[in-house]
C-alpha cells in the first residue's frame, strides 16, 4: 500500500469530506478534458447528502493520510459497477487512486462479481487502461438536458485466480466422484 495510506469504509460523518474530496477532483483534475461549462454544472449537481444514501446501498471507502481524507471510490458490489474513484488534486499521481481501485476490485472478486464495470472520465481513461480495463465504446452521463459528459465505459475480467500444483482447470466441477 502507498506510504502513510490507511483505507476504511466511509460512514455517515465522512459526506461533506465526500463531497468535498469529490469537486475538487473534478475542478482541478478533471480540466482539461471537459469545458468550464461542463466541470461547473458536474460540480453543482454535487450534495453532500448524495452519498452514502440509505435508500442506495454501496460499498463506499476512503483513503486517509494521517488525519485527513485524500480520495474515495463507491462500488455496487452485486452488479460490479465502479461508480466513483476521487483523489485530492495535491495527492494526484501518489499512488490513492490505484490503492483505492484494487480495494475494491478485490471485494468486488470476493462479492462474485465475474467483472468490473466503470464509465471513466476522459481524463481517467489511460490509469484504468494501465490496470487492466479495456474500452468498450464511446459513452455519455447525462447532467442536465443540456449537459452531458462524455466518457468511455470500460470493463475489466476477474482475474482466473492461480492453479494449485496438481491442479487442472475445470478439475473440481467436472471430475466425476470417484466410485464408492
Ligand atoms: C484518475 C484518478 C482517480 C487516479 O488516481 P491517482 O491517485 O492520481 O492515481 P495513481 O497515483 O494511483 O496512479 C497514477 C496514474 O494515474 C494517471 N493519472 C490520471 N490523471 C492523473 C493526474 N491528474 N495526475 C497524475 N496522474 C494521473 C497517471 O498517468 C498514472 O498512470 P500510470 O501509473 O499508469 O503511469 C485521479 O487522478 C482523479 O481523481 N482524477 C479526477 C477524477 C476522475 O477522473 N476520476 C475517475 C472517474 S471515472
């Protein structure tokens, strides 16, 4: 793990660190890739109450550095659906977002979830295409009815965990049971 990076799930007291972690990384990191119009109604449209929603449950984790929040990402486990990974603009580049995203991915593996699937910002495209995810075609996110971003969705297989010495693929579904 990063140097200095714990990460734990968010609670209820984490939203308005949430939803400040979460404008930030867009203003500042997120730029480039869209107009000042679309990062500022994207920024607008944010609340601290839309997080960790009673009603929505989600897998939500922070990563903290010493006493402060330095990213999250949400995940819906059941259908395998990365919906949000954020870093701090001063932490961009420090390794958060990848400790983050293969956190998740494991309890997305550990969930049964056979993929991962994820709408990336264009800025974002190349760090998940370096950790295994691949373009599935040209995207949108709907803002407003005047505003929409676009964006790439993106899947990722489950990695086929190793084969135990002695082990053939498929052994223990279709092996017949030995006669009594
Ligand atoms: C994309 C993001 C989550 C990556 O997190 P991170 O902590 O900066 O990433 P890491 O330090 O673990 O890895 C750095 C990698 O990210 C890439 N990267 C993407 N945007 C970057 C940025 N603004 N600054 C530095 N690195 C960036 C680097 O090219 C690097 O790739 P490499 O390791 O394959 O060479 C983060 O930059 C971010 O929050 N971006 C804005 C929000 C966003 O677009 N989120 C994704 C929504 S789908």
């Amino acid at each position: 793990m990063a140097r200095g990076l714990s990460l734990r799930p968010a609670t209820p007291g984490d939203r308005p660190a949430l939803w400040r972690i979460h404008s930030r990384s867009v203003e500042a990191l997120c730029e480039g890739a869209y107009s000042p119009r679309e990062i500022q109604t994207w920024v607008e449209l944010l609340r601290p109450e839309g997080y960790l929603r009673p009603e929505q449950p989600r897998t939500v984790l922070v990563a903290e550095r010493g006493r402060h929040l330095v990213g999250f990402g949400q995940l819906d486990a059941f259908l395998g659906e990365l919906e949000a990974l954020y870093v701090v603009p001063e932490e961009a580049g420090c390794g958060v977002g990848s400790v983050l995203l293969a956190s998740l991915e494991e309890l997305a593996w550990r969930a049964g979830a056979r993929g991962m699937s994820l709408d990336a910002s264009l800025n974002a495209e190349r760090f998940y295409q370096a950790r295994g995810y691949v373009r599935l075609h040209a995207a949108r996110r709907i803002l407003t009815s005047e505003v929409q971003l676009a964006c790439v969705r993106m899947r990722k297989q489950r990695p086929v965990p190793p084969l135990r010495l002695g082990e053939r693929r498929g052994d223990s579904f279709t092996s017949p049971r030995p006669e009594p």
